[in-house]
C-alpha cells in the first residue's frame, strides 16, 4: 500500500489559530512588512503635518465610531466632527444598490430624509473638488472588502462627503478633509458589512429551522415508506408459495401445463429476487443520504459557524468503511475499477476508532468518489484497482493516543510533485484533474473534518499508483 514509515504518520493536522498556516520564514516577512508599512505612515503623517486640534479630531472620531454601533449614529458622528472642531456643516451622501448618490445625513438637520431644499446630490467624485461654495470629498471603501457590498463601486467610491462653507477652507485643510472622508470610508464600509452578516446570521437561523421543518422530518417518514415497499414485495413470495400450494408442486396434468406452471413459478421468483436486490440497493443509498444530511445540517453547525462533531466509538469497517464501498460499487464498476481489500483488513477486521460517524462516512465516500473518477490502469497491466486498508499505530511522542491509519489506494500515474503539497487545499485541482468535473473542496472537507478529530492526512506515492490517508485516533484525548 506504499507505506513510507512513520514519518507521514507523524504529521498531525495542526490545530486553527493565530498565524496557522504561516511557516516561521513566512511569519518574520510578515512582521516586517508591518515594520516598513507602520514606518511608512508615521511618514506619511509628517508630511501631513496634522495640527493638534486635527489629530484631535480624528481621534474623537475613532473613539466615538467605537463607541456608537448604530449606523445612523455613525453618520450623524461623520458630519457633527466638522461642526463642532472647524465650524463647517457636512453632508453625508452614500451609493444605494443602484449605485445612486442618496442623501444620508446633515450636520444641522440629522440622518432624517431629505428636505426639499437640499437640492440635488452632487456629482460622484474620486477626487477633491470645489464648486462654488462646496467642497466634495470622495469616500472610499476598503479595497479588500469591496466585493462584500451590495454593489460594485467604482474607483472604490462608496459615497461623498460634502463641506461647505469652501470658501475659506486652506490647502491644508482640504488635505485634512480628504483624509478624514478615507477615515468615514472605512468606518461605515466596515458597518455595512456587519449590518450584512447579522441580516445573513438572520437568515441562516431562519433557514436551519426551515430545513429541520421541512427537509429532516419528512426525511424521516421515507424510512416508513421504505418499510411499507418492504412488506409489498415480500406479498409477492408469499404469493409464489401459495400459488405452490394451489398447483400442488405445479403437478398438474399435461405437460405443457405443468411446465407452464414451473416457468411461471420462476418468473415469480425471478421478480422477487429482483426487487428485493433493487430495494436494497435503494434503501442504502436512502441510508447513506440521510446519514450525509442530517449530519452537514445539523444545528449546531449552523449555531457555532464550523463543524461540530458529534464524537463516538464505532467499528470503521461495519459502520463507516463497508456502506461506502457498497454505495460506489455500481460507479466503479461502470469504471472498470475492481475493489480489493489490504492485508491490514484481514488482520485488524473490527478496527475500532473514536469518529462522528456521519462526517467521517462523507470523508471516505470523498476518497472514494475520487477513486471512481481518477484512477487509471496500472503500468503492469493488471487495469484499474481500488484498494482500502488500514493498520495500527502506536502513541507516540507526537501523537499522545493510539490511532487506526486508513489508505485508499488507486492505480494510475503518480501526482505531480508540485502539486502534492498542495492536494488538501482550498480549491486546489491538480494537473491530472482537468478532464474530470470538479470544485477542489473534496480533500478541503477531508483535511478540515479530520483536523477536528485530532488525526491526519496526506499523500504517498506507490508503486503502480497513488495513496490518499487518514488518521483516526482510538480514543478520546486525556
């Protein structure tokens, strides 16, 4: 199974956090960077040459932005800062989801609607301009999180900041008011984020009870359903048994009846069988499905905003392993792909391990449905082969439990190298995946679900092929 030692076995997936993800070279960059950018504003500033009674301002805009959470708050704060600090009135004009000027608030009147008198908005500026008595300063967003808003700005413009009296406004002054709209920019783009993602939590909790209500329940009355097709089916060898009992063994007279009778007996039992294996198939794709279901939706997903799992023993050939095999059979089979079983199965057939059945099943039937659509025929010739195993692995330093590691093994070309490092990522699809339909989320999911368990995952080469693996721990940590 192209087993490389302990050293695979050894890399657990590490916990999410500050700076996960980030190498230590990676991480001294980083502080550096910030270095020469906190060195490059502190210059910049200078160059302002910002008053006293300016830096002021700005800080109590900061302080108060803080302070008052309520959007309208937070533009009456935008236009109230030039009255009170330069005894200038302010006007606060944003972008609608038509990507329309509309008038939001007035340093004298308030975040009310807009009188008659106030004319029409001004014009949608990217740059400081006067006009007559008016001075409009472009607001903008945070560059970064522009595709988080309802619109698409232009220019990063998400609205302007009208100042006014102009006409004894500075230089100086119109570089401190330009600053000031960047500083409103960033301010009320973070709060039309927030107002976004409380509208979307909103929505999520309403959605989950929708889905309890009308996804999991009526889900539940198929096994009903199920049972009831059960019971119709087996009528039909009860028939069968009776219509024995009627023809006495289909000894009838003639030959030609009595072999009439025998074929229909058949064609009787021929039907059963049928059904029944047809059922059967059903009813473990129904199983698995559900199964699928009910653990992605499940509430508390939703409630905590990542994986929860919901940890147990449970024997991962009987109740993890074998539904999956038995789900993708016809798929690979259609492939040309034979299934076999490893060494490690015959040795360690109950292989007992601590897993949230549902979310571990979805792990193996993504290995599994990556089997069907990439494994190719072997270099010495004996086609295309799936093979799933596993063996112990002892505690050890890194790894304070004992754990069960399970391969799937695929024949076909190895994956490239510079593409192995990056397999369990993010949208990531390698070089042999591009005839093949795919999102690059499957070993994403893979890496994150086992992550949870405290267990790992990676990729080896092997002779004639490819292993994908897991690592599964035993038992709960102490």
């Amino acid at each position: 199974m192209g087993d490389n030692g302990a050293a695979a076995d050894d890399v657990l997936f590490p916990d999410a956090g500050p700076g996960s993800g980030l190498g230590p070279e990676q991480a001294r960059e980083r502080v550096a960077f910030f270095v020469r950018r906190i060195e490059e504003k502190i210059r910049a500033y200078e160059n302002y040459e910002f008053t006293r009674h300016e830096s002021r301002a700005l800080n109590v805009f900061f302080d108060l932005a803080q302070e008052f959470t309520d959007k309208y708050d937070l533009w009456a704060l935008a236009v109230v800062i030039p009255r009170v600090f330069f005894g200038k009135d302010a006007r606060l004009y944003l972008l609608n989801a038509d990507k329309r000027l509309e008038w939001r608030c007035c340093s004298r009147r308030g975040c009310v609607a807009a009188p008659a008198d106030a004319g029409a908005p001004p014009p949608l500026v990217d740059a400081p301009l006067r006009h007559g008595d008016r001075h409009y300063f472009p607001i903008k967003g945070n560059h970064e999180l522009l595709s988080q808003l309802p619109f698409e700005p232009e220019k990063d413009v998400i609205g302007v900041l009208e100042i006014f009296p102009a006409t004894d406004i500075s230089a100086h002054e119109r570089l401190f008011f330009e600053k000031y709209a960047n500083r409103i920019g960033y301010r009320v783009h973070n709060r039309l984020i927030a107002i976004k993602n409380q509208e979307h939590l909103q929505f999520i909790r309403a959605l989950v009870q929708d889905i309890g209500h009308n996804v999991i329940v009526p889900n539940m009355y198929f096994k009903l359903f199920y049972r009831r097709l059960e019971s119709r089916i087996m009528v039909l060898r009860d028939i069968a048994a009776r219509f024995m009992d009627f023809t006495d063994g289909c000894s009838l007279d003639g030959e030609g009846r009595s072999s009439e009778c025998r074929r229909i007996k058949e064609d009787m039992d021929g039907a059963f069988t049928s059904l029944m294996e047809q059922y059967r198939e059903i009813l473990s794709h129904y199983e698995q499905t559900s199964l699928f279901l009910e653990t992605l939706l499940r509430r508390s997903h939703f409630e905590q905003g990542r994986y929860v799992l919901e940890p147990r023993p449970c024997n991962l050939r009987t109740q993890i392993v074998e539904p999956q095999i038995e789900r993708y059979r016809t798929r690979l089979a259609d492939r040309g792909v034979a299934v076999t079983l490893g060494p490690g199965v015959s040795a360690m057939p109950d292989p007992m391990v601590l897993a949230d059945v549902g979310l571990v099943s979805q792990v193996v039937a993504n290995l599994l449905s990556n089997a069907v659509k990439y494994a190719r025929d072997a270099e010495d010739g004996g086609g295309k082969r799936l093979t799933v195993d596993w063996r112990p692995l002892p505690a050890n330093a890194t790894r304070p439990e004992e754990a069960v590691k399970l391969t799937v093994f695929t024949t076909g070309p190895h994956i490239a190298e510079e593409d192995a490092s990056r397999l369990y990522s993010e949208g990531f699809r390698g070089g042999n995946a591009t005839s093949e339909y795919g999102t690059g989320h499957g070993l994403y999911f893979i890496k994150e679900v086992i992550g949870l368990h405290r267990g790992a995952v990676g990729y080896e080469r092997a002779p004639s092929g490819n292993v994908f693996f897991v690592v599964l721990p035993t038992q709960a940590a102490d």
